[in-house]
C-alpha cells in the first residue's frame, strides 16, 4: 500500500474548516454545513472515477444523508467497507470528530484511483450522516440492505477520530484478525497499541456488527484520561484527555496531531490495500 501524504489528509481537513467557518461554525445534521460538506467531498470522489450515490434518510423530521462511493470493478460478492461519519456535533466544527475519520478514508479512496488499484475484492467508501445523533444514517444504511447485499459485505471497518491532540493508539477488539491487522502495522513500526474499549458501540460499526458483519477501526481517544503509563509509550500529557476538545468549540484545525493522523491514514490504506487483495 502507498504512504498517505499526511498534507493532503490536512488539506482536506482546511476545507471541512472552511465551509463550518462560512456555514455557522459546524456542519451538524440537518445544518448548510453538512449539505457543503457532502458536496465537497462528493466532488472529489466524483473527480477520481468513483461511482457516487447521496441517500436519504429522515431522522425527527430533519432529512439526513449518507455518502455511498464505490471503486468499480472487484467482486461485487465480496465487498470490504470503510466509513467515517461527516456530520458534527452543533458546538463546533469537528476538525477530530469526525474531520479526520472524513478526511483519512478520503484521501485513501483517492490513492486508491491514483494507483489504479484492481482489487479482488469490491471496495465502499461511506460518509455518514446523523452519526452524532445515535448512528442514525449508518443504521439506516445497514436496514435498508437486502439480505444479499447484507451477506455480501465481508469487512466494515470505522475511522471515528483518529487524529487526537493527545493521541493514543486504539484499535477496535470485536474481530481478532481485523484487530491483528492493525497491531501488526503498528508494532512493525515501534508502536504498541491497546484494544479499545472508550469507544465500544457508540459509532458507526455497531449497526454493522449487530448485523452479523465483521468490523474493524481506529481510534485515538476521545475524552478519557490518558494514564502514566500510556504517556510513557505513545508521548503526550499523562492525566489529560486525549482530546480535551471533544465535542467542543475548540475541536478545530488546531485541534488535531499530525503524526497520529498520518500514522493512522497510512494503515488504512495498509488495510484497505491488504484486505481488498485477499480472496478469502
Ligand atoms: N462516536 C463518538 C462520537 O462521535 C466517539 C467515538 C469514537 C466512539 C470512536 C467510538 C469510537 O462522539
Ligand atoms: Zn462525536
Ligand atoms: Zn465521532
Ligand atoms: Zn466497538
């Protein structure tokens, strides 16, 4: 898999910065700020040869979207997924929660389209909508699946928040060989990572999970503390949290470390790459 260029993953982060400055300061469900957002992002799948589709959900009222991109080609019986949520939360602009989990999974599915990639497999990019308001689009994704579609997809794997200030290195822990994948990408590279469990269910894999997909992720913390002994090995400020700015006004372009964003975008591709490829 190629490296990512951690300046594109920032540029797309500038821009997310960018249309919540000129849209009231977020882009949460419902607001001009995700509707920009969808766009943008859109725009550059589009760009890259994706097959893109917007669709709809409602949630209270409020219409919701989730963005769907598929890389044609790859055996459409096998499918591996990968998805970040793009709507924040009101109080900010969610340049961690979830920029970075938007904007790692996109310049992955661009490097996918700049190399080319034949992938064995079938490969689904997703943004979803209403996230913060319980998982509202992803499960509205996963139950308007056929059975088909539902047993065809092998792999979903989540990035929510993977470019914390205070960064800890967390992969999730339902699926031992998803969750080897990562370890082994990080522990090659003099980095030990914990199983996590700050984020258990409370993002976009738990529809998929309770589905009877397999899912995988990253995360690099949200507001638990990290501990002396975390601060040992991954650097950082011990009894802070690993993002003092979640869920905040502060969760802004300032509010992201560059080295963990640009390890974790790199084994996303690791992993999109790896798993695309196998037959199994
Ligand atoms: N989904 C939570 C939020 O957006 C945070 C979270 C991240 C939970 C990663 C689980 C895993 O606020
Ligand atoms: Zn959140
Ligand atoms: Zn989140
Ligand atoms: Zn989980």
């Amino acid at each position: 898999a190629p490296g990512i260029p951690v300046a594109n993953v920032k540029a797309h982060l500038a821009r997310l910065q960018s249309i919540a400055d000129a849209n009231g300061g977020n882009r949460a469900h419902g607001s001009s700020g995700y509707q920009a957002s969808i766009d943008y992002v859109k725009g550059q799948l589009d760009a890259a040869g994706f097959t893109t589709a917007v669709k709809e959900f409602n949630e209270n009222g409020t219409t919701g979207y989730n963005l769907i991109a598929d890389w044609p080609g790859g055996d459409a019986a096998h499918v591996v997924m990968a998805g970040a949520h793009l709507d924040s939360v009101s109080a900010g602009p969610g340049v961690n929660d979830d920029g970075s989990g938007t904007a790692g999974i996109l310049e992955t599915a661009l490097a996918v389209s700049r190399a080319g990639l034949k992938p064995t497999k079938h490969l689904r990019f997703a943004w979803w909508g209403a996230e913060e308001y319980g998982m509202v689009g992803s499960r509205n994704y996963v139950n308007n699946l056929s059975a088909d579609d539902r047993s065809a997809i092998d792999t979903y794997l989540n990035f929510d928040m993977i470019g914390s200030p205070n960064p800890g290195y967390f992969t999730y822990r339902h699926d031992p060989a998803l969750d080897a994948l990562f370890r082994d990408w990080f522990a090659a590279r003099g980095i030990s990572t914990e199983q996590d469990f700050e984020g258990d269910g409370r993002s976009d894999h738990a529809p998929f999970q309770e589905a009877g997909i397999r899912v995988g992720g990253l995360f690099s913390g949200a507001d638990y503390i990290k501990t002396a002994g975390q601060a040992a090995k991954w650097g950082g400020t011990a009894g802070q949290p690993f993002d003092a700015c979640y869920h905040a006004a502060c969760d802004t372009n300032a509010n992201i470390d560059d080295t963990a964003l640009s390890r974790m975008a790199d084994a996303i591709a690791y992993a999109i790459w790896t798993l695309s490829a196998s037959g199994s």
